[in-house]
C-alpha cells in the first residue's frame, strides 16, 4: 500500500497536462534571459510520452506492492571456476558478497568490480582463502572500495595470514607491487566480526535489514550468509560441505526451509566422493608406502584452510617420519588456530573440556617458516606440507622443482588446482612428462647496479625534498597573507639573516639560542606562545569524566595481531622479519626450465565439500522459492540447472557476468501493528525461549493511517491442534520409560511391551522437510499398554523436547484438543474417551502439523 507521502499516489495527476493548453507567458523575471524555444511536440508524441510514465508508474507500484526488491549481479565466478564475487542489492542498499582473486592475481579479473565498487554498501567474506577475499587489499587501495568488511573472527584472522603469505611468497620472486603489507592491514582493519549466528541491524539506508553468519562446514569460520528483510530471506550458501570432519562440524544449510532465494554453487555438481574414513586410509598408505620407499611427500596446500583437517589427519597417522608444516606465517597460524576450538567441531570441544587437551597442540607436525630449516633438516625420507596449493609460487613451488626429478618421490594434491596453474597442469590425465618453470630468487645488488641504485635514490630524495621545500615555502605565504603583520606569533622568513647576524654578535663563547626565522618584532616586548585553557565540565559530583577516554580499543588491541607476531612469546617470526626488515637493495634474478617429472602424482579428494549427491539432497530439502547458481563449469551449472527445474523449484537462474536478474519475491508483504486491545486478550504459552499463540484479528487502520490488527467483531472458529517442532521419539522413549513403559527400538519404531508399535510418519512428498505433516501412528490390540500409551496426560508432548501443541480453551477454563476425540495431545485434566473397546484390534493416529 502506498504511503501518503508516496510518488506513485500523486505523480499520475502530474503527467497530464491541461487539455488545450498551447501557449503560457514566461515565468521567468524580465531581467533573466528566457530559455531557448523548443520544437513544439505534437500531440500523439505528448501520448505516447504520458503512457510511458504512466507503465512505469504502475510497474514501480507493482514493485513495491510485491515485496523486497532482490537483484543478483555476478561480478567474477559464474560458468568457470574463476574466484568468486557478487552484488545482491535488497532495496537499493547493495552488498558485495566475496571479494575473490586467484594466484595469478589478474587485474583483468577485476575490471567488473572497478566499475561498481565505490557504490558497494557493504562487503561480506564467507571463507579465509584467497578465493574468497584475496582482491579485498587491491579493491580497497585501487578500485575505491570503502564500504564496512563483516565476517567472522577465524575468517578475518586466517584470511590475513593468508594475504601476508601471499604477498611474502611473490615478493620473494617478483616485484609485485599491486598491494602491500600496509594496504592488507588497511582493507582488515575496517572489519566487523560477528560469531555464529549473530543478528546484525543495518541502520540509515540498510533500515530494516539483518544479516547474520552461519556454519558452512568448510574451512574454519567459513560462513553461510542469511539476509533478512520484511521477513524474506536469502541465502548466499557456496562451498558448504555436509560432513563432520576431525576440527569441523557440517553446514546447517539444512535448518533453512524454504527461503525466499538461495544463491549457491555448482562447483561440485558433477562429482561424487569416496567415503570419509576410506579416503582417509588411502591418504596414509599412499604417504606411508612412498616413505618406506625411502622417498619424500610433497603436499602442496593453502595458508591456513583445508590444511588444518590434512594436519589433524597427519598427527594421528602411525608415520615413522618427520613431518613439517611450511609457510611464512606458519606459526602464527597454528598460534590462532589454538585460540578458535569455540569455532571448531564438537568432539574437539569436548576434548578440551573435559581434558584441557588441545587438538592443536601438535606433537609430530614441525612448524618451519623458512626453506633453509628445511634443507637443514635430517636427512632422511620427509611429508612437507607447503604454500601454495597452485605451485605458482612460495615454497611448495621450490620443492617441487628439487623433488619432481626423484622417481621415489611423490606428489600428493588434496585439491583441483585452480585454472592454467602449474597444479592443475600435473593434474591431468595423463599428467605431462616435462614441464616448463620459471626459478626466481631475490639477490642483493652489487657493483655498477648497486651505485646506479643509490645515486637513483639520491636523486627521488632530492627531489622529494624540494617539492616538501616548495609546499612548505607556499604554506608559509599563505599563512603570513592571511594574518596580522603585528601579530607576535608570525614567522618571517625573511628575517632568517637578521636572526643569524643576532647570534653571530654575542661571539664565540656565548650564544643565545635562536629559532630559525623567529625574530621578535620591534612592537612586541618578548615572544608569545599559544595557551590553551582547560575548560572541563563540573557539575554537583565533580569533573564531568568521559568513558570513552578510559577504554581500550580495537586498534590497540589489535596490534598483537601485526604480522608474524606469536601470541606467546611476542616474538617476531625470523624468516619473515628479515625479510620485511631487510633494506639491503636486491633484485630479482629468473631462469627458465624445463623440470622433468619422474615423480608420482596423486589427487585425493580433501577439499571439504559437497559431492553432487549431498547437493542434491540439500537443494531438495531447503526448497527455496528461487536459486541462483554461480561458480562452477558450464557443463555443471547446467547440468544442476536441470536437475534443479525438475526437483527444487521452477525458477532456477545462471546469469553472466555483470547480468542482472531480479529474483524480487512474488509474495506481497506489508507492515501491519498489533493493537493494545489485541494483544491484551492473547493467551501465550511457552516454547522453549519463546512464547506462542493463536491470534484471532481482522485487518484494519490506525489514526494516522498504518495498518494494524484488530479484535474480531464476531466470535473466533475453533482451530485444530499445531504440533510446532519436530517430535523426537528417542525423547518420547525416555518419557514411556519413566512412565513403567517397557519400550525400544526395533526397525524404526518403538516397541512398548510386546504387542504395542509407535512409529512416526512424515510426509515425505512435502518439499521442505520440517512444513510437512507427520503422523503418530499407534498399532497393536486393545491391551493394558494400549491404553496406557493413549490415555497418559500431556505424554506426546511432555515428550517432546521445546515443542509445542497449541489447542483450544475450552468453555470451562481447561485446554483441550478439538482435533480428534482420539487426538493423544491436550493439556489441563481434559482427556480422550476411549469409545473402541469393542474393537479387537484399533490403530490410532495423531496427525500434526508444524
């Protein structure tokens, strides 16, 4: 409905222009020059023009009527496997969710998110790998992106080791200049950090919007992002993954039921994997058999991801070998990691209560920041765990170099290497016999190279130099134009010789110390310096004190968290401190070669997400109104494209980069008040930490206009009993137990006595999972268990654990189920006649909706 003030009410009225109007006199002072005379426009081109605004009228009535206005923008990530970033605007306030780049770090990449990236309103990360948020330093530095970073605290922290490894790894081989170690810590500094869960209101522009992270299963504090608004949500939910590993719990992508659209990924819609503990097996016999060959593993892996379950694995494998984690922030990592079991799974949280035993405490897994300790190490069959998975740079590129020639040796991916990598290259099949890489090493300079470098130097200092001199001496001019030449406090650069021949008068044994250019003038007695007075608040207890002043924050916090900094000794990491505190001129020098590859290569499968049929499964069950897909093949977004028409929803979309799509929801929403009077008659009954109740109103308008719910004028229609909740029969067990109920399971069911079966019935046509009907299903004869199990007070829902059976009061102040006279759900001392004694056998249901 419009509101008064709304342009759709009243900019109709405007468009239409008196019938026979032809000529009007200026409205213009006669002392102003009248605009220039226009062609006259005919009438049918006045009509057309009117029907136009008209159309559009109507459609933007339309649109407001119909609910959140929701439009997704691809900007990288959409029928490849490139890195991932998107634009979803909900009623023009624009998010940009994912800020991706790929180790080839490709500016051509970002040449969509330049063009909208000062528009950005605010920016949310799902994961800390450079996938996901490896363009954030560039964006912010380069392409005028400055809206507000959320995301979880594991993501902020790991995702800035990551970019500090990153730009480590090639600042080692190049010159890389797109960002630096100053841009990662200002693009991370402007980042909000929620946990899991957490409600975030936007204000000003984002009125009335929620967003909130929750558990994506992939890589720690990666985050499945709901948005929320007018009570539609949408999910953005990409590289999510179903199963419970070692340090992660699984997605709770499932808990979300039919929201208004979810934007998810096809990346793995055409794969399927080994099951968890089989694929586990075969990752440490294949390590154990290469090392009793007397050969070494190279496991190229990320900064801080997917190496930490490869880690967990490692540490708990029989291995009679070393075994060593290399990064140049590989100590910081672990330091983090240490602090995050609150984000980690269950079992390594009860560990660590239980116990005080943490995970992360390794025993087996040495920790190496620099090549050289690695070289320096036993000699001896080793597993290198090393950064970074692509081997387009750090130190698993090196290594592969040195151990690819070793037919002993062996090369084991734990992930698909990103596209026209070295790694994805190895992984095909069959893998290439020879491959051609680029070794770089930074030397220092020396000789004619050094002296060109400093006199170079010499030369920009000199000439920054006199560009400050010359901003300095126009300040200087400025200030004395602006100001009173007698003014006591005005330093005259003119009198600088004035000031030395001063000085120069007392002679040799004593000097008075003079300001350069500071003369007192011949009307002022003596220099005068600026006082400031301490003017505080006093009010009847005293100075007025402001708390802000006295708190700690963030930034200091934070700088604990400088790179390579160890929360426990506060020690910098040597290899990265020499190389950031090393000022010494060098260069890079590059060779080409071509590497033969004698060794093996192995892929298994560890990236941690869901295979093809969990998607599937997980799409059919969360049943959104609308999807968008997004990053993955052509050949698998339309693959799930197709699947999705025919087994989710009917509106599936897959836009190009930079299409816009709305996916605005078709349901009309509107803002409605709940009246004093109605609440007031309200009967609420408690659910856990809520309270619930039916509500009987009719719609209707407050003074000022605003929709509001009032009580019904006639009497209300009985309803049928709700069950709200999901019942568990592992709950009603215990209860039949406590009850003298001889009960358990068997086939699914529960066996009370020996003649009595209670099983549950879901609907399992229902698309949604949780808004089906399920069905209580009593079987067996009329014996004393039979009817124990019906007529026992509140059973099914004392049974059932933060559920709720609303019913109806009845005339005599006493809840009751109108449902069924049969229906075992009721509260108060009403209970169900038993009427079917007669029967000799009788099969009793409960249907319930939630």
């Amino acid at each position: 409905m419009p509101r008064q003030n709304d342009d759709v009410a009243w900019r109709p009225l405007l468009l239409f222009p008196p019938p026979k109007l032809r000529s009007f006199s200026s409205p213009f002072p006669s002392n102003r020059r009248a605009p220039p005379k226009k062609t006259p426009i005919s009438a049918d081109h006045r009509l057309r023009k009117l029907q136009k605004a008209l159309a559009r009228a109507v459609a933007e009535d339309r649109r407001r009527k119909m609910g959140t206005s929701v439009q997704v923008t691809p900007l990288c990530g959409v029928y490849n496997e490139n890195p991932l970033s998107y634009l979803i605007s909900i009623d023009g306030f624009t998010f940009l969710v994912d800020c991706g780049w790929n180790d080839h770090f490709d500016p051509s990449l970002l040449q969509p998110l330049s063009r909208v990236a000062s528009t950005v309103d605010a920016v949310l990360l799902s994961h800390p790998d450079t996938l996901h948020l490896g363009a954030l330093p560039y964006a912010v530095k380069q392409l005028g992106l400055s809206a507000p970073v959320y995301a979880t605290e594991p993501v902020f922290r790991l995702g800035l080791l990551t970019m500090y490894d990153q730009y480590l790894s090639r600042k080692q081989v190049s010159e890389f200049d797109l960002f630096t170690l100053d841009d990662i810590d200002s693009a991370f500094q402007n980042v909000t950090r929620l946990t899991y869960s957490q409600n975030h209101h936007f204000s000003g522009k984002g009125e009335g919007i929620v967003i909130s992270p929750h558990v994506a299963g992939h890589l720690l504090g990666g985050t499945i992002w709901k948005i929320s608004k007018d009570g539609e949500d949408v999910i953005y939910a990409v590289d999510f993954n179903h199963r419970k590993e070692k340090h992660l719990n699984g997605t709770v992508l499932e808990s979300f039921v039919r929201p208004a659209v979810l934007i998810t990924d096809a990346y793995n819609a055409l794969n399927n994997q080994l099951p968890t503990k089989q694929r586990e097996r075969g990752f440490i016999d294949a390590i154990k058999k290469t090392v009793e060959a007397g050969g070494n593993v190279l496991i190229p892996v990320d900064t801080a991801g997917r190496v930490l379950e490869l880690i967990l694995i490692l540490e708990e494998s029989p291995l009679n070998c070393p075994i060593y984690f290399l990064t140049y922030v590989a100590s910081s990592t672990i330091d983090y990691v240490k602090s995050f079991l609150e984000w980690m799974s269950d079992n390594i949280a009860k560990s660590f209560e239980h116990t005080r035993d943490n995970a992360f405490l390794l025993k087996h897994v040495s920790l190496l920041i620099n090549k050289n300790d690695l070289d320096n190490a036993p000699a001896g069959p080793k597993v290198v765990l090393a950064s970074m998975a692509s081997l387009e740079a750090g130190f698993a590129h090196d290594i592969f170099v040195e151990w690819a020639t070793d037919t002993k040796n062996l090369i084991l991916f734990t992930e698909r290497g990103q596209f026209a990598t070295l790694a994805r290259m190895l992984q095909a099949d069959p893998p290439p016999k020879a491959v051609k890489v680029t070794i770089s090493k930074r030397v220092p300079l020396v000789g004619d190279e050094l002296l060109a470098y400093e006199e170079e130097q010499n030369r920009i200092k000199k000439e920054e130099a006199m560009k400050a001199s010359i901003i300095k001496e126009e300040e200087s001019k400025a200030v004395r134009a602006s100001e009173n030449v007698g003014d006591p406090m005005v330093i005259d650069a003119s009198n600088t010789q004035a000031s030395q021949e001063a000085a120069g008068s007392h002679g040799a044994r004593y000097r008075d110390i003079f300001i350069d250019g500071f003369v007192p003038p011949p009307n002022c007695a003596a220099p005068m310096f600026p006082f400031y007075e301490n003017a505080s608040e006093w009010d009847d207890f005293g100075e007025v004190i402001n708390p802000d002043d006295y708190v700690i924050k963030d930034d200091d916090m934070d700088q604990g968290a400088l790179p390579f900094v160890s929360n426990m000794d506060g020690k910098l990491d040597e290899g990265p401190a020499s190389l950031i505190l090393d000022m010494k001129p060098s260069k890079v020098v590059s060779t080409e070669l071509t590497v033969q590859v004698k060794c093996s290569l192995i892929y298994m499968d560890f990236e941690g997400r869901a295979d093809s049929r969990a998607i599937k499964s997980i799409l059919a069950h969360v049943a959104p109104l609308k999807l968008v897909l997004v990053r993955g093949s052509a050949e698998a977004t339309e693959h799930l494209k197709q699947h999705c028409l025919k087994n989710v929803c009917p509106q599936v979309y897959a836009p190009q980069i930079e299409e816009t799509i709305d996916v605005t929801s078709d349901l009309c929403a509107y803002k409605v008040q709940l009246s004093e009077k109605l609440m007031s008659n309200v009967l609420f009954k408690k659910l856990g930490d809520y309270e619930i109740a039916w509500i009987d109103a009719e719609v209707g308008k407050t003074e000022n206009g605003m929709l509001s719910l009032l009580p019904l004028s006639t009497s209300a229609p009985p309803h049928k009993s709700v069950l709200v909740g999901d019942l568990k029969l592992a709950d009603f067990k215990q209860f039949l137990a406590s009850k003298g109920v001889q009960v358990e399971f068997a086939g699914g069911a529960l066996r009370c006595g020996e003649y009595v079966t209670l099983r549950k019935v879901g609907d399992a046509s229902q698309k949604g999972g949780l808004s089906g009907t399920q069905q209580i299903v009593l079987e067996g004869p009329l014996c004393e268990d039979y009817y124990k199990i019906l007529v026992t007070p509140t059973a099914i829902d004392l049974a059932i654990s933060d559920n709720l059976a609303l019913c109806e009061t009845n005339s005599e102040g006493t809840d009751q189920c109108v449902q069924s006279e049969y229906c075992p759900v009721w509260f108060g001392s009403s209970q169900p006649t038993a009427s079917r004694a007669s029967k000799p056998y009788a099969s009793s249901q409960a249907k319930m909706r939630k």
